[in-house]
C-alpha cells in the first residue's frame, strides 16, 4: 500500500524535484474540486474597517435539495448559515450581498436559499425578507458559512477544510478560501530563469501538472529582502471572489498588477497588495506577478541578449492569465493592468509593446516617474555591463561577449548583489556614468533607477520605442482606456532622506536645486518665481526643493506626454484620465517623519497611495498605524471604490446605482458620487482643474498650465535631451 502511494506521487509529482525553491504538488488526497462543488462565491461585507468584522459566508450556486446543500457545505468545511440565530447586523450584511448578486444577475430576483435554523428545512426569501419553512426536496441556491479569518500580516493561517482545487486546461492548481476570497499563491508561469535561462527571455512553465497554490513563490533577487529570495521567481497569485467558470455566470473584470521598487525590488507577496479587499469588495479577479528584477532582470549584454526579461516576465504573465483566468471566474476579455512607481513605468512599457496586443483591455499608470527615458542596448554595452561583469568576478572574461555571458550565467545569483553595501556601490558607480553620459542630469536623478528596460532594437515587440516617441507618432501599440495618477508630494521622502532641514534661505534652495540638476536648469528654476521659498515654514528648501523635483520627474512630464497624446487626431487613448492622490498614509514605517501626520508639514509621499488603494490598512497592523482617522479610513474606501469602478467600466467614476445597492459599506463613496455629484472628467490639457482625490475629494490647479512646468518643458525633459555621448 504504501508504495503504491509512494509511486504515484513519483508519477505525478517526479519533476517538481528538480525545481529549486517551491514544491508545486498538490496540498493532500481530500482536496474538494469545482467538479464536485460547482460554483462557489465567497462573500465578506467589507467596508475595509480595521477590525475586519464584516459577515462572511460562502454562497452556493447550484440548486439542491436540503440534504444536498448540507452536504456541499461541509465538503468545504462548513455548515449552512445559521441566519435566525445571526446578529441582526450580520443577517442585515447577508441580505445587502444578496441583494447585489441580483442586481449583477448572478442570482434571479425570485432566488430563495437554504439557511439553517430553528426549522428542519429553514429558506430564506429575499423578495419578501424573512425565513419560512421551504419542502425539504425543494432545490435551492444556499448559504454557508465561512469561519476562516481574514489574512493579515500577523495571521496567514490556511485552513486545511477550506483547499479546493481549479482545474484550468491541463492543470490542476490547489488554493484555499480565507475570509475574503478564493486564493492561489504561487502558481508558476514560467520556468525557473536560470542557467541558460538566466539572462535571457522566459519560457512558458512546463512542470508538473499539480500545483499547490497554498504558498507564495520566492520573491525574485534583491538586495536588502528580509526573507528569502531566488532565481525561481516566476510565480503569480490570483485572488477571486468566483469559482470557478459556469455556464450563464457573469464573469468578473481582471485587474493584473505590478509592482514598484525602481526594478531592483519588490514582491508580489507583500501584504500591501493582497487582492482579497478588491476581490470582496468590488467583485473583482486580482492577479499579482513577480518578474525579475535588478541585474537579473535588465542587463543586456551586447548582440546576444535582449535585455528587458521583467518586461517579457509581465507580458508571459498576461499570456498565461489570457489562457486560464476564465478558470478563476475571470474574463479575459476584461484585463486591467496595473502598477504604481516602477510598476506604473512597467504599464508604459507594456503599453508600449507590440507584443502584447490583445493581452490587455485598460491601464492604470500610478507615480511614474516619466522623465526618465528607457535605457538603449548601447548605453547598457557601454555603461553598465562593464561595472556588474566587475562586480560579479566577469571583470576578465570580456574577450568576447559569448565569453561574458557564459560567466555571467555561471557565477551564483548571490554575487550580483555583493551584499548591501556592494550593490550600493555597483548601482552608484552605474547612475554615475549614466548620468554623465546618457542622461546628462544630476546623479541624485540617475540613482533614482540605475536599471532599465531598454528599447527594442530586434524586432521582438519589446518596447516598440520610447513613450514620447511613440506619442509624438501616435504609434502606441495598445491604444487602451488609461488613467495616470500621481500623489502630491512624489519626491519629498528621497529628499529629506538624505538631505537635513536647512531652514528657509533662498540661498540654501539655490545650493538644493544646483546638486539637483544640471547647472543651466538650476539656475533656471532659481531665476524664475515659480517655486519660491516660504520664510514662515521653518523647513521651507527641503519642501521647496522636493516640490521642485515632485514637478520635474513625474508631474510636468507626465502634463506635457498627456497633451501630447490627446492631440493626435485620432486621440491616442480611447478614454483618458489624470488624477492626483493626496492625504495618503505611509506605507512602511522607515520613511521619513514628513510623510506621517506631524506638526510641520503633513505630505503624501510617494508609495503612500498604495496600502489606501488596496485597502489593505486592515491588514497591515504592523510598522504603520492602521487609520489615522475616521477620514483617512473612508479615504480608503473611496480609493479602492475608484479603482474598482475602472476596472469594471474603464471609468473610474463608480456607478452610483451600483454603490446604492451595496449598502452601509460603500454609502460614503455613494454620498461623493451620487448625492453630491463629483465627478472625475477625461482629461483635457486645457482644463485648469483636474480631480484632486482627498477625503472628501476636490480638484487642484492643472499643472500643465501653470509657470512650474514652463521652466522645466523649456529646458527640455531628461527623455528629449538623452543622449549617449561616449
């Protein structure tokens, strides 16, 4: 008997053997299947409150006799939900959810359902609101309950009774079911990227057909991760509200993201974008993706590379959700990428590639730092291969470029970080000839991203060109539904990380802005009156030098690419929106003290977007504060409400008669949508407003139009004055 077993899980799990860091068999023998299940929904009233305590529970779809529903809930490790004896509040949660499936058609507005209760045989009428005794043979939808909890950061605890199993072509992935959605963790999408494989483009994962999908897959190598990394990296995680696929099921949009960490850090497993809250509360199908990052994910090293494997990474990762996400409850036809600071870079780039027509419906392009361009083969031949191939020990072996990649594939991953002081050297030493030699700005600018995709010089669709470019032509690929967002105060937090308070003097600004930028353009900005000084605000350069850079790298670049495009005729995005987020709340707690509440100046620092988006403050208790306040939690609400909205309906003013059925939870986005009638206009760049997202929200002068950006469209953007000049 026991080798029998033995041999079949040889059989079925043999090579997952060879793979380095995670085990993709299947969890255990008892997994429950949609086979056996049919369609499930996971439903959590979620109006993302820090004690997490909305109702849960697990709706049935199929109609089944009494006896038949018990059973199906206690295949996945509950019961039928006890709605008599619940907390008036919970029953009145419940209903608010029902009520919704039937707005969205996924129940008939005559749909009763099985619940427990003091009667044998105990129904629930929506249509009329109360429970009655139903023929025990009658089939019906029902209600389970969900007794698992929410995943935080301090509790992410599977369930072993709430695995169930997706099959999706000829896989079959094990996930599990926490209080919030249906989750499948590490599901692989390519081949680990190493040996031959390293450097070089992704291959489509070809491994063992049983995947457990209960754990997240390393994050990919990088300098400073607490936790372990790999060069086994390519892993995504799905979270959905909807299993799996079922005929007449309406299916949910996608929204697939990317994370920032200016391309050499980052994960998709970090707390901070757990899908569950989008998933539960704007009914969504949330896919996360690592892709590779620093050295490992950018270097090309001559004629035999192509460079760009992060961007190839994320766009194998929309193939790979194109094919299977219908398995999920998703529709493939309805995929929103995402990504916010290197992430939001990422989206241009996929934006920007001819390989990924099709892949992709709608874009959301969150803190880019646009002035940058992308690197080139030759600026990365010239000025960054000769730094890591010393680095790494490949320093004598550049004979010959066969012979430097054959090193360079050799040496152990570990090398290209050279422990954390290393590869700040290795990266210092890059921004600084990139800086002199390409980019002709400061090396405080060029450190901002030592790394870079580079542009496509072979034909392959990899970033067609760069984005001013393809504006300037109106030759963008993936002409899309997109919204560009930025938050107030994008570069304070790099600034008053390395620079002290120095008071209010002009004189001290005038230093700031010379080791800024380039000496013509420091003296610019100087002459003009377009960012002075406040000598009331005892900290007054360092904002003003912050104000400065925020307008110089993301707010003025992004106002003069957006002008651009709605110029072309046609207008090179179907649908354009332009935002800016504000009274953010700190991510992390090393940031500096300006980008948390404090008696000085109170900014919204670049990435203090990111956990209101997700909502994901109520799963985060450690390191930052979960809400500042009663504004900063509906602030979140409303954030992850607009987001949401584009993800459905590429617009992201949420449908107010859709906010109205959802109940309590979404009445303060309800109140800013419906009964108080904001609203969020595609962008126009003679507009002298554009929608400012505070709690409550407002709009801000247009900064396209203002002399801020004048000083810096008349020096010229970092991506018009590039150039290689060795």
């Amino acid at each position: 008997m026991h080798l029998r077993s033995l041999a079949s899980v040889l059989l079925l799990c043999g090579p997952a053997l060879a793979a380095p860091t995670k085990d993709r068999c299947p969890a255990g023998p008892n997994v429950p299947s949609p086979d056996s299940l049919g369609a499930l929904q996971a439903l959590h009233y979620n109006n993302l409150a820090a004690e997490n305590n909305g109702t849960s529970a697990v709706l049935v779809y199929d109609r089944l006799t009494k006896t038949k529903a018990q059973e199906r809930c206690a295949s996945i490790g509950e019961s039928l939900f006890p709605f008599e004896s619940a907390p008036e509040a919970s029953r009145t949660e419940l209903v608010y959810q029902l009520d919704y499936l039937v707005y969205a058609k996924d129940l008939r507005p005559d749909d009763d359902v099985w619940v427990a209760g003091s009667d044998e045989c105990l129904a629930y009428s929506r249509t009329k609101k109360q429970t009655y005794s139903a023929s025990c043979s009658s089939k019906l939808p029902a209600i389970c309950t969900s007794r698992v909890p929410p995943t935080t950061d301090v509790n992410s605890t599977v369930v072993t009774s709430s695995k169930i199993a997706v099959k999706s072509n000829e896989y079959t992935l094990t996930g599990y079911r926490d209080a919030r959605s249906f989750r499948f963790l590490g599901v692989p999408f390519a081949d680990p990227p190493v040996d031959e494989l390293r450097l070089a483009p992704p291959r489509a994962y070809s491994g063992p057909r049983k995947i457990d999908a209960t754990k997240f897959g390393s994050p990919c190598v990088q300098a400073g991760y607490d936790g372990n990394v790999s060069e086994d990296c390519l892993y995504l995680n799905v979270y959905t509200p909807l299993l799996p696929e079922r005929p007449g099921a309406v299916r949910r949009p996608v929204a697939v993201y990317f994370y920032g960490g200016a391309f050499v850090s980052g994960a998709a497993s970090e707390i901070e974008y757990d899908g569950g809250n989008f998933a539960s509360r704007n009914d969504v199908v949330v896919v996360t993706v690592n892709y590779r990052l620093g050295a490992l994910g950018w270097l090309a090293t001559g004629n035999l590379t192509t460079g760009s494997y992060g961007i190839r990474d994320q766009i194998l990762a929309l193939e790979w959700v194109n094919k299977n996400i219908a398995a999920f409850g998703g529709d493939p036809a309805h995929v929103t990428i995402f990504g916010q600071s290197a992430g939001g870079q990422s989206v241009i780039a996929v934006l920007s590639s001819s390989a990924a027509q099709g892949l992709f419906s709608g874009a959301i392009v969150q803190s880019a730092p646009v002035d940058l361009p992308w690197y080139t083969r030759e600026v990365y031949s010239s000025l960054v291969v000769p730094h890591v191939a010393s680095a790494v020990g490949c320093g004598n072996a550049t004979a010959s470029e066969a012979s430097l990649l054959s090193c360079l594939r050799s040496v152990p991953a570990s090398y290209f970080l050279g422990g954390s002081s290393g590869n700040a050297s290795i990266t210092s030493a890059i921004a600084q000839d990139v800086s002199e030699n390409y980019l002709h700005v400061s090396q405080l600018i060029a450190n901002i991203e030592p790394y870079m995709p580079m542009i496509d010089d072979s034909g392959s669709g990899i970033i067609d060109d760069q984005f001013h470019t393809l504006l300037a032509k109106n030759a963008l690929p993936n002409s899309v539904p997109t919204m560009f967002t930025t938050v107030t105060d994008e570069a304070i937090s790099f600034v008053n990380a390395v620079v002290p308070n120095l008071g209010s003097a002009q004189s001290f600004l005038n230093t700031l802005l010379g080791v800024a930028y380039p000496a013509a353009l420091a003296q610019a900005i100087a002459n003009s009156t377009a960012f002075p000084v406040n000598p009331s605000q005892n900290d007054s350069v360092r904002i003003t030098g912050a104000e400065a850079l925020t307008h110089s790298e993301w707010v003025c670049p992004q106002a003069y690419l957006l002008r651009n495009a709605v110029s072309n005729n046609p207008a090179t995005f179907p649908a354009l929106y332009e935002v800016e987020i504000t009274k953010g709340h700190a991510g992390y707690a090393g940031l500096p003290e300006v980008c948390f509440p404090n008696g000085v100046y109170n900014a919204t620092c670049h990435s203090n977007d990111v956990l209101p988006v997700w909502g994901t403050l109520n799963s985060k208790p450690q390191g930052v504060p979960t809400y500042y306040d009663t504004q900063d939690w509906l602030h979140s609400q409303l954030l992850n409400d607009i987001f949401g909205a584009f993800f459905r309906s590429y617009d992201p003013n949420p449908n107010t008669e859709w906010l109205r059925v959802r109940g309590p939870a979404y009445a303060s986005t309800y109140q800013v949508f419906g009964e108080d009638e904001y609203r969020i206009d595609q962008h126009n760049p003679r507009d002298e407003t554009l929608a400012l997202l505070g709690m409550p929200p407002s709009t801000t002068q247009n900064p396209g139009l203002t002399e801020k950006c004048v000083v810096f469209e008349d020096y010229g953007f970092t991506f018009e004055n590039a150039e290689l000049t060795v």
